[in-house]
C-alpha cells in the first residue's frame, strides 16, 4: 500500500538522488535498495559532476540514444539493474539502431504513468520484452508483469531471463557467461538476426 520503497539504482547520480530525495521527504518510507558491488567498478557506469549537483532521481530512465528516431522503433528492452550494461555493451558492439534499453529504477511503487507515457512516444512500438539475468522464478518479472500484462491489447509483452531455479546462481561462472550471453542475445533480437 505505497508504504515502502524499492529501488535499483544503476549509476551514481542515481544512487545519490535517490538518497537525497530520502533525507528531504517530509515523511520517509522505508526505503530498500538492491545494487550489485559490480557496478562499483564497472567504468559504464559513471556520471558527470553536473548530474551528481543537478537534477534528481528518475524512476524510469528512457534511451537517449533514441530521442530522434523514435519512430523507427518497434521493440523495447525494459530491465532493471546491471543486466542493462550488458545489453547496452552489446547493443553498441552490434551497432542495433532500433532497440532501446528502458531502466525501471523503481520497482515499488512502480510507475506506471511514466511507463505509460514513455511508451506513448515511440509511435510504431509493437513488442515489449522484460529483460532480467535471475532465473524466471526469482527477481523483478513476479512481481511487475502484470504491470506490463496490462499492455498486452497494445504490445506483445514477454520476458528474457534464465529458466526457474531453486538456486540464485548456477554455481559455475562458466554456465553463468554463457547464460547471460543467451539471455542478453535473445532480449537484443540476434538469435533471429543470423
């Protein structure tokens, strides 16, 4: 019943604006936050100075790689946390022009009108995939598809992610690359692209 945040922050600009934005509310709600101590070193994931002094947090962030080519886009990737930095190296190291990578910062309260609305402005949009490198029974996808299932008169809505597991990990870093080589290539469309 909105009595709770929780929140992924995936670069630090974010990371700090969600926390000012804590310390400045009148009320403060618990607040949770899941980030990996990966993006601690991973050099994509990095601000200016101005983005740290000015703006604040962004529930959703859109793709600005897209900002004039919005009509050209017929499939949207959605993901939360570090997923996104591997679909975006490989969306640069193949050169995709019409694939943007949507960031839901915040998982709960979700927002849905931001969502609605970002969607709006990609006029030819027809298939949204939720992106996530947990297995399909654990992470985000239970608890936000019916967020996105509300879409299905509009978009074709699946999801990429690794198969159900009892397990968080599969316990060997091996499996672990070449599942999320799997996972990142089918949210990008490049298994049907070869």
């Amino acid at each position: 019943e909105h009595n709770m945040q929780v929140c992924v922050p995936s670069t630090p600009a974010q990371t700090f604006h969600m926390l000012r934005r804590q310390m400045i509310r009148p009320y403060r709600h618990p607040l949770i936050v899941m980030t990996p101590k990966s993006l601690l070193r991973n050099p994509a994931a990095v601000n200016t100075m101005e983005e740290l002094a000015e703006g604040n947090f962004k529930p959703i962030i859109d793709d600005t790689r897209f900002a004039k080519s919005k009509q050209d886009v017929s499939r949207i990737v959605i993901c939360s946390g570090k997923v996104y930095y591997d679909l975006l190296a490989k969306s640069d190291e193949e050169n995709i022009k019409d694939i943007p990578l949507i960031r839901i910062e915040q998982l709960y309260p979700f927002p849905d009108k931001l969502l609605k609305k970002i969607l709006e402005s990609y006029p030819n949009l027809k298939e949204l995939v939720w992106c996530q490198e947990e297995p399909r029974n654990q992470g985000a996808w239970d608890s936000a598809k019916h967020r996105f299932r509300k879409f299905e008169d509009q978009y074709t809505v699946s999801c990429v992610c690794r198969p159900s597991s009892a397990a968080p990990a599969v316990g060997s870093h091996k499996v672990h690359l070449q599942q999320q080589t799997e996972l990142v290539q089918q949210a990008l469309n490049l298994e049907n692209n070869k």
